[in-house]
C-alpha cells in the first residue's frame, strides 16, 4: 500500500532525486544525510520510496537517479 506524502515529504523527494541527479557518479547515505542536515533513517525511507518508484537504483554503497 502507497504512503500519501505531505507536501514537504514530496519536496524532500524531490530535492534528493535532483541531488542524486547532479551526481552522475552517484552519492552514498552518509553523503545525503549531510547534505540534507536529516538523520540517515529518514533518508533512507526517501531512497526506498524513490527506488520504488523506479526513480532511483543502488549499486553497492551508491546512489544514483534513473534517467
């Protein structure tokens, strides 16, 4: 079952698909959570969704936005 997302939970979807974007090479957990002052627990549940969505993949340790 879909989580619905708040408005800001959709903008923070957002913005990490557009970081990841930027980074062709890809970013890694860590990386996010600093970038975004979050804790990594919340990001992660941002990635998972994302990768749901067939938005973003991981390899290894990385992060990368599908095109």
């Amino acid at each position: 079952m879909p989580v619905e997302k708040t408005p800001k939970f959709t903008d923070l979807h957002e913005q990490v698909f557009v970081y990841l974007d930027n980074h062709p090479y890809g970013t890694k957990l860590v990386e996010l959570g600093q970038e975004f002052r979050l804790p990594r627990i919340m990001i992660a549940r941002v990635l998972t969704e994302l990768i749901a969505e067939n938005m973003v993949e991981k390899q290894e340790l990385l992060y990368f936005a599908r095109r």
